[in-house]
C-alpha cells in the first residue's frame, strides 16, 4: 500500500504575530514554525497503515526551504520519502492553487491513499483536501476518526455533529481528511533521527511540475487581516429588582440584539 500525507508547515502556537505591512497576512520573518497540528495526527495514521498493511508512506510538502525541517520530522517519525514542492512561484497561494500543486506532484505517484489534516491551523478554510480529491478524481471522505482497510476497499469512521459519528464503506484509490485526536503521534528516535539523513527527499518546481502562472493563479483573496479592537465598558444598572430586570431584558433585546 503506498499512502501520501500532505504535510503543511504553520506558524508555531506561541510565535508571536505581527501583522504585514500590506495588512493582508502575517509577517514571517523571524516567526517559528512548526508541523500543521492535524497533518501530525494524518502522518500517524499513515504509519501505523503501513505497520498493518506494509508499503510506503510518502510525504509531500509545498513551500519554501524552512519546510526542509517539517519534512525531515516526518522521516525521522518513519516516513520513506518525500517531495518538497519549492519554486518562489508558490509563496502565498490559496487552496485551489495548492491543491493544484500539489495533485500534479502526488498524481505521479498514484498512491493507494492520500491523507490530509483536516484543516491548516493558520488558515484554517478546510479546503485543500477535498478540493485535491476532486483534481484527482478520488473519492473521499472528512474528519475521520477510524480507518480499517479491508481488501480494496476503504470502511472509515467520521465525526459527525452533537457526538454522534457515521461508518461508511469506500473504494481505494480514495482521500481522507484526518480528525485530529484520531492516534496519539509518535515521537521521533535516535534512530529515526538518523536514518532520515538518508532518506530520498526529491524537489520539484512549477516547471517540473507543468504549471503555469494562469494554474497558479488565485480563486481568492485575503484583502484585509486585523487585530480585533479590546473595547470594555461596565454599566451598573439600579433600582429594584423589577426596574433592574426590565432594562437588562431591554438592553439585551435593543442594543446587545441577543434576545
């Protein structure tokens, strides 16, 4: 069985953040980074796959070099190899041009499975995947929580509203968008360390890829990023408990508009 995990490097849960000077993102510069939260959980889903079923697990990663480190954290865990999609072409794009990338570079590879986090913790949209699964023609499934392979075909378990869950039965080839909390991620050994210095780590640019600057070319825009203005005022309503009642439930209804 050979598995693909989209792998995505995001901005760390403790950087500090600071708006661009465009106001349209963050900047990066001096900001760590680390692996997209429920990319980590898909990576051990894919390995303890492979622990059952044997095979490859391949990871394929787009952005620029700083996602080297990500990369070689999903080696050391016991990925076999992967792709690094790195071209200047690539900085800044939005989920149906990274879901373009990145079909033309696992397409090649015409795995059994792909698995991608659910959704970016930077961003946030939840698109990428089934957006990718539809460019490659695979037919998938979201926020999986459990995935038994049976044969060729694909039985997985998906989080549904209010606690309540859904089984369903799909064929491979097929793309599933992880649930974080679905394992417990594995860290990385010595060994694993190591052996990652070795692995196969293959770079592909847009033009190894076929793309052109119109298939790179945005659906959508972030025109405007900002802080929200902290803004606090306390007002002591008096009087007896019937006055005080009638003008909470006024202010409630005419200037909160929650009731």
């Amino acid at each position: 069985m050979k598995i693909v995990v989209c792998l995505k490097q995001v901005p760390a849960h403790d950087a500090v953040l600071k708006l661009n000077s465009a106001g349209t993102w963050i900047e990066t510069k001096d900001v760590s980074f680390q692996v997209n939260e429920p990319d980590m959980y898909a990576l051990e889903e894919a390995l303890r796959l492979k622990g059952k079923h044997s095979g490859e697990v391949v990871v394929c990663s787009l952005g620029p070099a700083r996602v080297g480190q990500a990369i070689k954290e999903a080696l050391a865990k016991g990925a076999d190899r992967a792709l690094h999609l790195d071209d200047p072409a690539f900085d800044g794009l939005e989920a149906h041009a990274t879901a373009r990338a990145l079909g033309r570079a696992i397409e090649r590879e015409k795995p059994d499975l792909v698995l991608t986090g659910l959704q970016s913790d930077d961003f946030g949209f939840a698109q990428t995947g089934v957006i990718l699964a539809e460019m490659l023609g695979l037919p998938h499934s979201t926020i999986i929580m459990e995935i038994q392979v049976e044969g060729q075909a694909l039985k997985v378990k998906r989080e549904l509203e209010g606690g309540w869950f859904q089984w369903i039965e799909m064929p491979m080839p097929a793309l599933l968008a992880i649930q974080s909390g679905i394992n417990k991620p594995r860290y990385a050994s010595l060994k694993g360390i190591m052996a990652a210095k070795n692995k196969p780590l293959q770079k592909l640019t847009a033009a190894d890829l076929g793309l052109s600057a119109q298939d790179l070319a945005p659906r959508q825009t972030i025109s405007k990023v900002y802080v929200p203005v902290k803004k606090s005022q306390t007002e002591f309503l008096e009087g007896n408990p019937k006055e005080i009642a009638a003008r909470l439930v006024d202010k409630l209804r005419n200037e909160a508009r929650i009731i």
